[in-house]
C-alpha cells in the first residue's frame, strides 16, 4: 500500500474531482510531484500533500471570470481535444509517443495521425507554381494567403474531401518553402532544394525535426487555427491564422531570440553572456519549458541525433551549469540548421511546414464540433455613458 504521503491516481483524482487528462496536466506543469510505485513499476503515485494544495485552491470560491482569465496563460484546460497531450513530461500525438514516432514516421504520416486518418497516402491535387519571392517565409505567406482568398469554407465538407484538401494543403506550403513544385517526401523535398540531399543523414535530421514540431497540444497558432475554423473558413484560412500567430518572438520566431543570444555567447563568452542576462533579469531563449520542468523531451531526442556545432554546445553547458535549465526545442531546432548549414530562416521554414498539419488536424477536429470560439471579454474601461 502507499504511504501517507502517496497515493495512487485513481484516489488523487477522486480528492480533486477530475479527469485523467486534468491530473496529467498538473504533474506536466509541475503542480504534483510524480514518482513510480516501488511495489508495481507499471504504476504512479502522487504527492498527497500536492493534492490537498489543489483542491484546497478549488474549494475556494472564484468567480467565472477568475476561472476564465487564469485558463488564458499556461492555466487549465479550456477545450476538449484528441489530437496531441504533454503527459508526464512526455509528448504524445494520439497517444502515441511522438518521440518514438520520429524515429521512423514521415511528416505526411504524422499529420494523418493528427487529424485522425488511416495510414493510407492520399492522391493531392494540383498545385500551381509557388509565389515568386526571395526569402521562404514570403513565399510562404503568398501560397497560403492565395489559397484562403479562394478556397471555400470547409464547414459542411465531407471527411474525405478534407482529408485530400488537406494533404495538398501541406504539399502546396512545402512547395512555397522549396521554391518549386516537388513530389515525394516532405523532408527530402526539403533536404533537396537546401542543398543537404535527399536520402542522406541530413534528409532524416530534417525529418526528425518536422515530425517533433508537427503540433504542441493548444499552443497559441493552434487556437488561432481553431478560431478561425470555428468561424466556417477554409483550412486554408484556419492554416493562414496559424502562420500569421507563428511570427512572434514568443513563438516560432523565438529561433531569432536563440541567435541572438548564441552571437553574444560567441563574441563575449557563455558565461559572461549569461551573466549579463540574468543581472538584466532577461531571459535565456532557447532553454527550459513551462510544459517540462525536468527537459524537453524533443530538444533531447533532436540533440541525441547530431553534433551540436561547437559554440552552441558549449552555450547549452554555461546554461546548464548556470541555471540548471536543459536546451528547449528552439535551441535544438538552430543548432541543427546550423550544422547542416542551412539559411539562416531555416528554423521557421521547418516549424511552419511542420506546425501546418497541426493547424489543419485541430481546424477539421474544431469544424466537428460546429462550436463557434467566441469568448466575452471583461470591460475594464470607461464607464459607458448612459441616455
């Protein structure tokens, strides 16, 4: 039996009043402290004196808006979805490890997992040429904004006809990103038109990369996706609305933020480079994760695969040492289109052929539920003036 201070998942579930997934999502944000039972590996304990913490907190009285605000930043679940959890410190898209799943899956089959296909390839459609520009995330925003002007909506669309649509979709960003019109594989596609070569170690670095990136539960370009498609739009559209809430610094672009530190670690030394960050109370992008105190299983599973070039490496060790954060999936995402010596907007590029099949998996899931996302907000201003 378990000791006072554990206890099994089925009784810390029942103390809080909660489902599964909420349990696994406190332990994933480091609210309850997990450990294996020493008598029956296959099972978890949790820290009772975690548990009381948190149903004392939901005992108190709040109101709807407290609740709705606090959901807004890292809070509690605020939708159902099948399509991707972090569990454990553990990403899985459908339940399965997405860990694993980069050791041998193709984008193209990830992302039918992620919208909840079978595993048969789909026959695309025809694609036009790709938008004549000089840097890929252009070229990218023309292909996908050209396709949301004319695509219909999908509300009403027949699975299968999302489905192809949605395979072609990929296909038609890819070929944005690639600067010409390509079949076979995503990421030899890719691998071909940087220069790396298709069928070669570079060819699955780019693979493994697209497939751990390829969605992240309900991170900001999803719901954007998702609001979008709950208005009807086309997947183009909920896709465009993902695109467009990628270029943050706080989100896809925050590869920007991790080249930039790495330059300040190359010109003054790691360790003064992180001295003067943290006595500036800025951060250190590229390193620790909200979703997983103990490391980013992606970052792990990407730098396992390659030799981080030497000056990164030795910035991921000052950091480590430092502050005892491990190397996030931006870090990871740089140092391996810098050691295969890709443009310097590589790491978006990826991110934004990966995350679009995210976009459309949590598009076609939200178009299912015919639920308009069409929240209040609470009116702080001005008191209105009254006739």
């Amino acid at each position: 039996m378990p000791g006072l201070d554990w206890i099994v998942a089925e009784e810390a579930r029942e103390r809080l009043g909660v489902r599964p997934q909420t349990l696994y999502a406190y332990v994933s944000r480091g609210r309850v402290a997990v450990r294996p039972d020493p008598h029956d590996p296959r099972r978890s304990l949790y820290r009772a004196a975690d548990i009381a913490a948190l149903t004392q907190q939901k005992s108190r009285s709040r109101k709807v808006s407290d609740v709705a605000a606090g959901a807004i930043a890292w809070g509690e679940p605020v939708l159902e979805s099948q399509i991707t959890t972090v569990s454990g410190g553990r990403l899985f898209y459908r339940g399965r490890d997405a860990i694993r799943l980069a050791d041998t899956e193709t984008l193209e089959s990830v992302a039918r997992l992620l919208r909840g296909g079978h595993g048969a390839a789909l026959k695309r459609t025809e694609r036009p040429e790709p938008p004549a520009a000089p840097d890929m995330r252009t070229r990218g925003f023309l292909a996908m904004a050209r396709r949301a002007a004319t695509d219909p909506p999908a509300r009403g669309k027949a699975a299968l006809a999302l489905a192809v649509e949605a395979a072609t979709l990929l296909d038609v960003l890819t070929d944005a990103i690639a600067g010409e019109v390509g079949g076979g594989a995503i990421h030899n596609r890719l691998a071909l038109a940087w220069g790396v070569g298709p069928g070669g170690a570079g060819a699955d670095l780019i693979r493994r990369c697209l497939v751990l990136v390829a969605d992240h539960e309900l991170n900001a370009s999803a719901f954007a996706a998702r609001v979008a498609a709950s208005t009807g739009a086309s997947l183009a559209a909920s896709a465009l609305a993902g695109l467009a809430t990628l270029t943050g610094p706080r989100h896809g672009m925050a590869t920007a933020a991790v080249r930039t530190f790495a330059a300040e670690a190359e010109s003054l030394g790691p360790a003064r480079a992180i001295e003067n960050r943290l006595s500036e109370d800025r951060a250190l992008p590229g390193f620790g994760h909200p979703l997983y105190p103990d490391g980013d299983p992606r970052a792990a599973a990407l730098l396992g695969r390659f030799a981080a070039p030497p000056a990164l490496a030795a910035l991921s060790e000052a950091v480590m040492r430092t502050s005892g954060m491990a190397p996030n999936i931006d870090f990871a995402l740089v140092a391996a289109c810098e050691s295969l010596k890709l443009a310097e907007d590589a790491p978006f590029a990826l991110f934004a052929v990966a995350r679009c099949a995210g976009w459309i998996a949590h598009a076609i899931e939200q178009g299912q539920t015919d639920a308009l996302i069409r929240p209040r907000a609470r009116y702080v201003g001005p008191e209105p003036e009254l006739a």
